[in-house]
C-alpha cells in the first residue's frame, strides 16, 4: 500500500484519456514505415516512465500474437511484386510493407494505451470519461461492471470447477453444460447485483461522478499540451515522410 | 471478433465513432423513456461483466476453440441496453487489457451493437409464440450479422495496394472458421433462455 501512495498518479485521469485518444488516432493515421520509430519510441517512453514496464509487456502479450500473424501472414496472401522465395512460397512486397505498417501501428497504440492508463484506479478512470462527457447512465455502467468483474468471474471459476470435478464432457457435447454454466451464474450474480447497487445507493454512491469535474491543474494542461504537439508532429511525419 | 488498433484507416475509424455515438445516442433515448432507467443498471452491468468475461473464455471445438461473443444473448436480455452495456464492455477490455482496440472502439462497437439490436428485434417479434426458434435465430443470427459487418469494414480497410482476390479468400476462410461459433452461441442461448424462462422468468423481458 505505501508503494502504491508513492506511486499515485499526479495527473488527472480526464487528461489522460484525452492524450490516449489524441495520440492513438494520431498513430493510426501514420501510412508511412518511415514513422513508425518515431511511433515506437512514444510508446517506449510511456511504457518506462509507467513505472511498471513488465506488466506492460505481460499485457502486450495477445497484441503481439496478432501483431505477428499480420506481419507474418500478409507477406505470403497479398500482393504482386515478389520480393523473394523461400523454397515454393513468395514473399510479396505489398503484403510485407502492408503487414509491416499495420503490427507497427497496433503495438504502438497498445503499449502507450496500458502505459498512460495502467496508473489510473477505476474509479478515477469512469469519473474521467464522466468528465469527457461520456453520458452518467454509461459511467455507471461501466463503475459497476468492474465492482462485479471479481464476483461474476469467481461465480464462472466455481461453477467451472463443479463442472469438471462431475466428469462433464468436451469438445461441442459441453456446448449445453457451458449455456447451463453460463445460466447459473446468471442468475446468482443478478441477485447479488442488485443488492451491491442498492447498497452503493444507500453509501451515497452518485454524487461523486454526478458532481462536476474538477478543473485540470497546470500538470494536466501542460501534458495535454505536450502530447497534442506530439500527436500533431506525428500525423505530419505519417503523411510527409 | 475485434478489429484491432492500426488496420483500418483513421477516416474509418472516426465514422466508426460517429455511427457508434449515433447508435448510442438512439438507445439512451430510448432508455430515458422507461418508467425508471436505473432500475436496469444493475442487471445490465453484470451482464456487461458476463459479456466481458465470456469473450476471454474460449469453447473447445475441435480442431480448434473459439470465443464466445454473446452480443445475441446481451440483445435478447437487455434491449436498448445492450448497445451501451456493449460499448462500455469494449471500452474496458481496450484500456485494461488492451484487446479490441481503441481507435476501432466505434467499429466495434457496431460490429458488436447492430447484431444485439437485431437479436433483440427477433426475440421481441417470435419470443412469445416461438421461443426456442426465436432463441435459436437470435444466437446465431447476431453471430452472422457480426461475420458480415466485420468483414464489410475489413474490404473497406485493407490498403489499396492489395489485391482483391487475397483479401478475399482470407476472409472466406475468416468466416468459414466462424461457422462452428454461429452454432454454438444458437445452442447457447437456446439452452440458457429455456432455463431463464423456466427458473427465473423475470430476468427476460418477453418470457
């Protein structure tokens, strides 16, 4: 715990949502390989300076599978110019540039995505899209699906355990148990659901995320700033280089 | 079935945007219409977990598994709430685990939303006469309706500079691998409606 009040986030989750979003749209829009370092060590730095590097990596894990299959698999489906052999297969160099730009863009995004958002409690993550907007009814919503996230998954896990210490069967004979699975959990956790809302409505839950948002102090604007400036520096390289 | 950060390009992404916030926009008036709106919150948020949870758990079906997408069950059980329930559900797995994508968020997002409004128009129209069918087709209508905008979005994204006939046939294969998933959310939601309409009717809103 006094780790973690160490490491507090000193920017407000509000600017940060606002750079995570200026900043991916500003990588997607790269269509140049040239750009894409530039891409990488923007992510780099915010992947450091998170604090927390390994988790990072530990959570670009499925980003990466993709990322792969992309620059792997496009070279060998798509394209004219050959641009070698390897035995029977070609290599196409429109699928290898194609693929190329696409993994590069998708574990750029992702990385600086975790790094700029990993530090932000979930709390403060709903009451900063609050703050960008985003309608009560959906912030709501979202609050309560991660207040339940631990006790739906502990549901499923149970439930799945029950299942495979009764023997049940595989493959798509077990298509009816996972509905079975699915339906017990369902309703246990609707019943359960009901009482954790009434019982944050009763704690005064609401009045947090209906206030206003606080305003963004010096840090926050200057990292807005800095990360616009940024996000505009690489659309320009995305499309000049 | 996420497109990812970084394969379509940005002018896509940002109608994706518009054309999720539309959608959006729609059902939460449609919402505010109802007697008490954040009466359903609770039941829309766990299924929002449940959604969440179950699209990180893949089915076993040989030769290989799949991941179950539940936007049928999530329109069937939450109506209008599902488009929001959905957009939240993908907006969480995008910042906290980093699957989906969020520049692709609003494509998602109708790739997702339409199918569970569609699952949803079914269940309302043939939910009372015929449940079981109505089940049936809204599982595995939503999945085909998914297969189909996916791939829609996908042919309008791919650079130009590749050729057509490649696109293609890694999309045919896209959606024959899918196939197995179009009956196992049918049998699914098949199953899981008759026990809801059996032990807990109230949880269905045309039970």
């Amino acid at each position: 715990m006094p780790e973690r009040a160490r490491r507090a986030p000193a920017l407000s989750a509000r600017a940060r949502l606002a750079v995570v979003f200026g900043l991916a749209f500003a990588f997607a829009s790269v269509q140049s390989l040239a750009a894409l370092p530039a891409l990488w060590l923007i992510a780099g730095v915010s992947v450091l300076a998170s604090g927390r590097p390994w988790q990072i990596l530990v959570r670009l894990r499925g980003a990466a599978v993709l990322a792969a299959g992309f620059a792997l698999v496009l070279p060998l489906i798509a394209g004219e110019v050959v641009l070698a052999h390897l035995g029977p297969i070609a290599l196409y160099q429109e699928g290898a540039l194609a693929g190329a730009l696409i993994a590069g863009r998708l574990l750029a995004i992702v990385a600086m995505t975790l790094a700029i958002l990993s530090p932000v409690a979930p709390f403060d993550l709903v009451a900063g899209m609050r703050g960008l907007g985003v309608p009560t009814l959906m912030a709501d919503l979202a609050l309560l699906t991660l207040r339940y996230m631990d006790e739906v998954a502990a549901q499923l896990a149970r439930a799945r355990l029950a299942r495979r210490l009764r023997g049940g069967t595989t493959g798509w004979r077990a298509l009816p148990d996972h509905a079975l699975l699915l339906a017990t959990s369902l309703i246990r956790a609707q019943a359960r659901s009901e009482q954790l809302w009434a019982a944050m409505r009763l704690r005064g839950y609401g009045a947090g995320l209906a206030a206003p948002a606080a305003t963004l102090s010096a840090r926050d604007w200057a990292f807005v700033t800095g990360a616009g400036g940024l996000a505009l520096a690489v659309i320009w390289m995305g499309r000049s280089l | 079935m996420h497109l990812p950060d970084g394969l379509v390009p940005v002018e896509l992404a940002l109608a994706g945007y518009a054309g999720s916030g539309a959608l959006a926009a729609m059902a939460l008036s449609r919402i505010k219409r109802l007697p008490d709106p954040s009466a359903a919150i609770p039941r829309a948020a766990m299924l929002t977990t449940v959604f969440f949870a179950a699209s990180l758990v893949a089915v076993p079906v040989p030769p290989a598994s799949v991941h179950l997408m539940l936007a049928g069950l999530l329109g069937v059980m939450l109506g209008w709430f599902a488009v929001p329930a959905i957009l939240v559900g993908l907006f969480l797995q995008a910042v906290l685990f980093g699957h989906g994508g969020l520049t692709t968020l609003g494509l998602n997002g109708l790739i997702l939303g339409l199918p569970a409004l569609l699952a949803f128009g079914i269940w309302r129209a043939a939910g009372r006469r015929w449940p079981d069918m109505a089940a049936l087709c809204a599982g595995s209508g939503a999945v085909v309706a998914a297969l189909a905008i996916f791939a829609g979005f996908v042919l309008l994204g791919l650079p130009v500079a590749l050729d057509a006939s490649a696109e293609r046939v890694a999309l045919q294969l896209f959606v024959l691998a899918h196939v197995p998933l179009v009956m196992a959310e049918g049998v699914i939601v098949l199953v899981l409606l008759r026990v809801l309409r059996r032990t807990a009717p109230q949880m269905l809103a045309h039970a």
